[in-house]
C-alpha cells in the first residue's frame, strides 16, 4: 500500500514566500493546458477536482513508474497485489471487487488499462500526469467510478531532444536510461524513443544459497508521428515493459530476519505489450479522433507458500489478458456552445491458468474469461452569460461477460448496462476565482463467484453511486498562487463486498450501500524565480449504511481500503533556469 503522512515544509519557505508576491519582477505560474474532457482547456477552468504533475515536477519527485504518482495525489491509493506490477487502484474509499475491472482507469497516450494487471507501467518522457477525482464514467466509461488517470507522452517533433542517465545504489542497484526525439524529415515525419533497464539483488537471504527476490526491469517504446498536412496527423505507438524477477511472497516465520529456507527457486515474470494508432483530422472547425489499442499482459509465476526445505505447498500461474479498444470522437467549438460525441467499443480475451500444490492433492484452475462493451455518449458545454456556463454528458454503456472454466466444468455469462449522465454548473468570477458544482453517477461492472456454496448466486451485479461535488478553483497575488479546493458527497448503492452466508464461507455480492465524504486541497504557488512550492491535502471518511452477514452487523464500520485518516504530501519544487546560473557565476568575485 502506497500511503503518506507527512509534512515536510520548513520555515524558510515560508518566509521567502511572504516576501515574495508582492515582487514586481516575479512571474506567475505557467499556464497549464489539460485534456481532462478530452479537448484541450485551461486547468484552472475546468470543473473537475485534479491533480496535476508537468514535466519539471515529475522529474522532481522522481515519478518513474504509475504506484510513484499516488503519494502526491490527495485520496488515491494503490494497493501493491505483489506480482507483476498489478496494483488495486483506490479513489475517495472505493476500490472494484471483481479483479478483472477497476474503480479508477487509466489512459496512457490513450490507451485503456482497466484491470489492475499490469497496472503499475513505466513512465518515461511524459509531457503530463492528470488525476481525475470523482466518477468519470460520462467520457471515459467502465472502470472509472471512483476516478481515471490520464498520462500523456511528448510528442516528437523538429525540436531535437534526448536524455542519458544512469544510476548505481545498494543491494547492486543500477538503472541505464535514455530516451531521443526528433524529426526525420523536417515538418511532416518524427520520432521518439525510450528505455530502460533496472536490476537489483534481492535483500532476503535463503539459506539453501543465493537471495530470492532480486529484480530485473526492461522497458523500450517508439514513437512514430507523421504530418503530411497542417490539418492531418498519424501516431504509431508501441511500448514493451517486461519484468523478471525472483519470488516476492515472503510469509515464512523467520521472514523477519529477512531470512528463509527453500528448495523451490521461485519466480514472477510479466510482459507487457502495446500498441496504439492515433488520427487527428482538423475538418472546418471540426476535430475528428480516433484510437485504436492493443493491450496484452502476460504473468508467469512460481511462489512457495512457506519457504521450507519440502515443496508440497507452492503455486504456479501462466496468464495472458488481452484488450483491443477503438474509439471515435467528433468536437466541435462555438462563440458559446461546444460539444463533443464520441463511440467506444473493446473485447477482452482473458486465459487464466493456476495450480496449487499440497501435501494431498493438486487444485488446476483454468478459465476462458472473454468480454465485449460499447459506449456511446456526448459532451456539452453552454456559456449561459459571461460568467456562467453549463456542462452535461451522458454516456450509455453495454458490457457482456463470459466466463468458462473447465476445472469446475462452469459456463457463465452476464450482461451489464448503464447510463452515466453527468451535469456541472461552473461560475467563472473573474480571471482569478471560478466555482462549480457537479452531480454525476458512476458503475463498475459485476462479476462471477465460482466459489461460492451452492445454493448461493455465481454472479454478483454492478455497484453504482452518485457523487456530489462542490469546488472553487482560485488564484492569488497576480497567478503567483493557486488554491484549489473540492468537497464531495458519494451515495453508493449495491456496494460490492465480501460477505459470509453461514460460518467459514464467503462469496461476493452487492450486499451492502456506504457513504464516502470528504475533501480535497491543493496549493501551487511561485516562491522565488527559481523555486515553487506544491502542497495537498486529502481526506476521505467512507462508511457502511447498511451491511450483516453471520458474523455480525458492520453498519458505521469504516470500509476496508480507506482508512480514516489525513494524507499529506508536501514538497518544494526548485527550477533553476541555465541562464541565471551563468549570471550568478559571473557576479562572483
């Protein structure tokens, strides 16, 4: 679990800061171009509470991979599912049940990742991280109930670029990195390319020789852009990250000691692909877009489950997830009106594979879990006056699951749809103060139970909720200090859980309804030429109206994955401009 409460802002700043904004030679915060809403607009006027990382404070705080984003981004955690890179994804308190799908989704350059495999890819050369909070089901669909993150590449173009680095620290740690970009024919065809490799010994010793849990990395992806008009443009993306390390589950008595004995020499191994066509066509004021995707993981591992000398307690897994997405959208900008409609669509073909070995017997698994969506929904901003305008979606969607597993000889399938409307009311003040307020609705698809006792259903269904926001975007001292703020109210219903129908057995099932409220802060500020200061501030309360099962009644109790508790993260930013090093050394005497 990636969690953090901390505060480490000091003195000085703050007096520096004091002195500072009044400071006629001062330059305000740069102006930040998101595309949350998936068109491009002014951070600061758009009704959405976010968290947003530029190049230079990604850089900063040493954001490599997807779990480095969650300790700076108020009310998002990731849940480290130990192996593979899969992360759980948990936003204001909620999280999905069924493996296959997510509360929070993820986009890189575009492309979906909605389960938690894989979830946790490397980052290189990113241009800008945004972190929606609150459902976003309207524009991006399934698996955003809770929140989407949107992590966007530079694009290469006639400016040459390139980086070089590497890195040595303990336990034989080294990591090599470079990535380049630039045209290969000047104004109509480019490129960019990245990479990394990473290894590290491990730190727990088996007393049969050797360490167990050493790790090695391997990340490359190329970027391929071509203009043939000022109105037309191609990407090709594809991406490679593949991960060999040795057994990361440690839960033997003495693991305390770091130190364990075993004959079974373990390991976690994945690959992940993919794969991304991009088209922007600017017709008469008219921007089409289309993605096309391919995403395939791959995990294969070998744990002991208690690290002894006998190798009757162990587990092997060989599974490949694969998605292919494509989606269309159509915008449109008027004097006060603009608009954007947009088809989605993607099938999932999932093959899981899993043994377990004890002393007795051995228990296979193997599953055919395939699956098809699509989504079709529209976008629509009104500026009432000058000073108020209207925003509202809605978005239908239409999921079907199949699942066969020929160990327990079952055949399952269900189908889910939904409707996500979304309506916000933004009040721009002025240049420096804008307010808003949002209703939207959110789902995560349900799932099967194939364990569940008989009698009992082998499905669960979607869980939905309602959340209610207000917000204030604001800044100060001439664009020198932004103050963002978000109060939210979530109703959920058919909440996903694990329930026990009688004593020592359990199953999932939409047995419960909960509460999530809280609140959401975030500061930017320029405290010197050269330094800016970051700081958020996030808490979340999520609670059970109603849930019992044979073991108790859990109304009032706290959900699990949300505890209740501050999250601070607070940092310093220093951009230091080449220039004014020079000068600086020159005025040295």
């Amino acid at each position: 679990m990636f969690y953090k409460k901390h505060i480490t802002l000091s003195v000085v700043p703050i007096l520096i800061f004091t002195n500072s904004m009044n400071a006629k030679d001062l330059q305000s915060l740069n102006t930040v171009t998101v595309t949350a809403q998936k068109v491009e607009e002014n951070i600061q006027e758009v009704p959405i509470s976010m968290t947003f990382f530029d190049t230079y404070s990604i850089e900063d705080k040493q954001i490599k991979s997807v779990k480095d984003i969650a300790p700076y981004t108020p009310n998002l955690m990731l849940f480290d599912n130990s192996g593979g890179g899969s992360f759980t994804p948990t936003m204001r308190g909620v999280k999905a049940r069924n493996t296959l799908s997510t509360a929070v989704g993820m986009y890189i350059d575009g492309i979906p990742t909605l389960n938690i495999n894989g979830f946790d890819e490397t980052l290189m050369d990113i241009e800008r991280i945004e972190v929606l909070k609150g459902p976003q089901g309207t524009l991006y669909g399934k698996g955003t109930i809770a929140g989407a993150i949107n992590i966007i590449t530079k694009k290469p173009d006639n400016e040459v670029r390139g980086k070089l680095g590497l890195e040595l620290g303990s336990d034989n740690k080294k990591e090599y990195f470079f990535n380049t970009s630039g045209p290969i024919v000047k104004d109509k065809f480019y490129i960019g390319v990245s990479a990394k490799h990473y290894e590290k010994e491990g730190f727990i010793t088996n007393t049969n020789g050797g360490k167990i849990d050493d790790r090695a990395h391997a990340y490359g992806k190329i970027n391929f852009r071509y203009t043939p008009t000022d109105h037309l443009e191609f990407s090709l993306l594809s991406s490679i990250l593949k991960r060999d390390d040795g057994d990361n589950i440690v839960n033997g008595k003495d693991s305390e000691d770091r130190v364990v004995t075993s004959d079974l020499d373990g390991y976690d191994k994945s690959e992940t692909t993919t794969h991304a066509l991009k088209i922007k066509y600017d017709i008469n004021d008219y921007l089409f877009e289309s993605i096309t995707t391919n995403r395939e993981f791959k995990y294969v591992n070998l744990s002991n489950y208690h690290f002894t000398k006998n190798t009757d307690f162990h587990a092997k897994r060989d599974d490949t997830y694969t998605k292919i997405s494509q989606e269309f959208k159509l915008s449109h900008s008027l004097d006060t009106f603009k608009y954007l409609v947009g088809f989605y669509a993607d099938k999932d073909d999932n093959k899981i594979d899993y043994i377990s070995y004890y002393p007795s017997a051995t228990y296979p698994t193997n599953q055919d879990a395939d699956g098809d969506s699509i989504g079709l929904f529209i976008h629509s901003e009104y500026d009432i006056n000058d000073k108020i305008s209207l925003m509202s979606g809605i978005r239908y969607d239409k999921d079907e699951r199949e699942l066969q597993d020929t160990s327990m000889r079952l055949n399952l399938s269900k189908s889910d749809s939904a409707v996500s409307p979304k309506i916000s009311l933004k009040y721009q003040q002025d240049q420096h103060n804008m307010f808003y307020a949002t209703i939207a609705k959110g789902y995560i698809s349900g799932g099967f139970n194939i364990y569940s006792s008989p009698g009992y259903s082998k499905k669960f269904d979607k869980q939905t909720l309602w959340n209610y926001e207000v917000g204030a975007k604001n800044s100060f001292f001439d664009h020198r200090l932004f103050l963002n703020s978000a109060l939210f109210y979530m109703d959920i219903s058919d909440l996903q859980v694990k329930t026990s129908p009688e004593p020592g057995k359990s199953y999932i099932s939409n047995a419960a309804e909960a509460t999530s409220k809280g609140f959401e802060l975030e500061l930017n500020a320029k405290v010197t030429q050269s330094l800016e200061l970051f700081a958020s501030y996030g808490y979340t309360n999520i609670a059970f109206d109603k849930f019992e099962d044979v073991n108790g009644n859990y109304k009032g109790n706290q959900n699990s994955y949300a505890p209740k508790q501050l999250i601070i993260a607070v940092c310093a930013k220093a951009l230091v401009e080449s220039i004014d090093i020079i000068k600086n050394l020159r005025n040295i005497k």
